[in-house]
C-alpha cells in the first residue's frame, strides 16, 4: 500500500469526520466545527494520511501550546500556533479501522515529529486512554501519570515525547 502524507483541505472535512466517529466515542469526538477550524486554524499541525486512490487512511492534528501537559478547552477552541518553540499537542491521531495495522498510525506520529523538529518545539504531548498507553510508549513517548483531563468523562494519562 501506497501511502503520502499531507495538510488537509476544507473539502475533506466529510471524510475526516467519519474517520474522527469510527476511532472516538461520540462524547470524545470533536465536532465539525471543531474540525473545520483546525483545518482553517492549524493547516501546519494537520496531516492526513492517503492511499493511492486519494483516500483518507488516517490523521493527526493538535495545536501548539505553551505547556507540558493539554487542557480540555483545547477540545474547544483552536489558536493558530506559533512559529517556533512550545509543545506540540496531539488532539487526534486516528486511523480509519480499515487500515489499522498497517504502521500509518507510527508513521503519522513521525511525520509530525519532524515538523515539529524543523520549528523548535519542546516535544509532543497528548493525553490517551490507558489502553493506548502501550503503543505510545513503544513509540518513545513517557507516560507522566494520570491527566487533569476529564475530556468526555474518560481517564486519560499525559504522554510525553522531549525532541529537544
């Protein structure tokens, strides 16, 4: 399988949604709107995913932020990111349960990581489930403990990954 890795496009977003409803419980899944924004907002921390027939395998997309650890207002509102330094966060990495399996999701993380390198950022920070905490640390990520979040009622765990 062919795969290339881009920003998205608003016209994308019907794609992207189904993908965001098929990895995500309905309280944890970010709304249209919400995804419409990151697209207009953090095109530079938004990467698709797509096979050789255009389309959508998977995605991964958060804001930059200032701190080590996400808040849940990120959930809610986008703010274009800065040009260097910070914290990348990671909102979503998800792919399609077609192609799960496949690397896409390792892969996504490092064509994020090497933005992220280019722009002097800190590291990656994301909250995740306690069952994805596995996979992320075999991607080099360090579970900190136990999030602040309460993002869709869940318990998440702060994963982090230093880059400088």
């Amino acid at each position: 399988m062919y795969i290339t890795y881009h920003t998205p496009k608003e016209q994308d977003l019907s794609e992207l949604m189904v993908i965001e409803r098929l990895g995500f419980t309905p309280e944890e899944a970010a709304t249209e709107s919400a995804m419409k924004e990151r697209i207009q907002v953090i095109a530079d921390s938004f990467i698709i995913a797509k096979n050789e027939r255009e389309k959508i395998n998977g995605y991964v997309v958060g804001p930059v932020i200032p701190t080590r650890y996400l808040t849940d207002d990120l959930f809610e509102r986008t703010n274009p990111n800065p040009k260097v330094g910070g914290f990348q966060s990671i909102l979503s990495l998800v792919v399609h349960p077609d192609y799960r399996g496949k690397g896409i999701a390792r892969k996504l993380l490092k064509e994020l990581e090497a933005v992220c390198v280019k722009k002097k950022r800190e590291g990656v920070t994301l909250t995740c489930l306690e069952e994805l905490v596995p996979f992320y640390e075999e991607n080099g990520y360090c579970n900190e403990g136990k999030s602040n979040s309460t993002h869709a009622g869940e318990v998440w765990f702060n994963l982090v990954k230093e880059l400088l």
